[in-house]
C-alpha cells in the first residue's frame, strides 16, 4: 500500500501534467494560429486569402495557384491534368516509362493536338502541353507553350498573330529573384485578357 507522500507525489504530477497540457493547447491551438494568420493577413494578404484572380468587373474567377480546364479552342490551353483541375484531387497517375497506359495517354494528347491545332507539327510542341501534371493542377505552362497555340486562336477570334505574341510576352514571368524556377505564363490570366480583348 502505497504510503500519502507517494499518492500525494502522484497527483501532483496529474496536476503538472495537466497544466502543462492546457498551456500548450492555449498557445499552439489558440494564440499561434491567431498571430500567425493575423501576421499574414498584415504582411501577405493576396496570398493569405488564395492569391484570388478577379476579372475586370471585380468577380473572383479563380486563383493564380491552380489551374483551370479551357475547352474553348479560342483560348490558351494549360497541361494535361488527369484530375480535371479538381482542387480537392490533387495528383496524377504516376505511370512509369514501360506503363502501356502512359503510352496510350500520350497517344491521346498527341492525336488532339494534330486535331485541333494542324498549322503547329507535332514536333514542335513543348512536350509539357502533352505530359501530365504532376498535381494535375499547374496553372502555368512556358511562354514557348503558349506561343505554340496562337495560329491556332488566331484562325479561331481573328486577332493577329502578332498581336497574341504580343499578349503573351506581356504575361510571361520571369525567374523567382532572377535566378531560381523558368519564366512562364499563368494561363488564366492570359485567357482573361484574352476574352476581354475579344471583348467578351
């Protein structure tokens, strides 16, 4: 039987465990997602509230972060996304080199291609507009890639090739701090200007 010294010993430290319990609950679930959401929403607030793209008219139309399925021929294309751009599927199949289905999928993007875009030869497409994504949500592709796709949405709105050249070179975005990533051109807010060039 255990003598009142040792029971009072163990309930003291019920009691130590249970106040360092709360005070960790208080300042990891309570005061440091509170600074630390306040403090992005001082410093970072494009970014804190999903760095939203609005059109000319104010509405919120998408994100800079995730990509959007354009099946319209007179607008850019983005990659292949196996997921649809399904924000809350995040992924792709990751087939390997010897994968029959990785194959047929190319196969798939490249027979697209020559239909909807017979001017450009399939040799001179970016292999990243018939390669997956790898979140299946990329919302850009290379200024070369987009490039690529104007005989295509010239013939289709009637804008001159110089002109989409033009637009294009006027979304491209350069290397992070010059020097880290490649430049490339968020598709959504290129066909933005894009249908509000055609006046849509």
């Amino acid at each position: 039987m255990k003598s009142a010294s040792e029971r009072y010993s163990v309930w003291g430290w019920v009691q130590v465990t249970i106040r360092i319990s709360f005070v960790f609950i208080v300042l990891c679930g309570i005061i440091y997602p509170l600074v630390s959401t306040g403090a992005a929403q001082l410093l970072f607030p494009h970014q804190a509230n999903g760095s939203l793209i609005k059109n000319s008219a104010g509405e919120t139309i998408g994100s800079e972060l995730i990509g959007q399925n354009f099946a319209g021929q007179q607008y850019f294309h983005g990659r292949v996304s196996s997921i649809g751009y399904q924000a809350e599927a995040s992924g792709s199949n990751n087939y390997g080199p010897s994968n029959p289905a990785l194959a047929d999928r190319l196969k798939a993007s490249i027979e697209d291609w020559k239909e909807n875009n017979p001017e450009v030869p399939v040799s001179e497409v970016p292999l990243l507009l018939i390669t997956n994504s790898g979140s299946g949500l990329d919302p850009h592709i290379s200024p070369e890639a987009a490039m690529v796709q104007i005989p295509r949405i010239s013939k289709q709105t009637g804008i001159a090739e110089g002109e989409l050249g033009a637009m294009v070179d006027a979304h491209t975005e350069g290397r992070d701090l010059g020097l880290f990533g490649e430049p490339r051109v968020n598709v959504l807010e290129l066909n933005i200007a894009l249908k509000e060039r055609m006046g849509g």
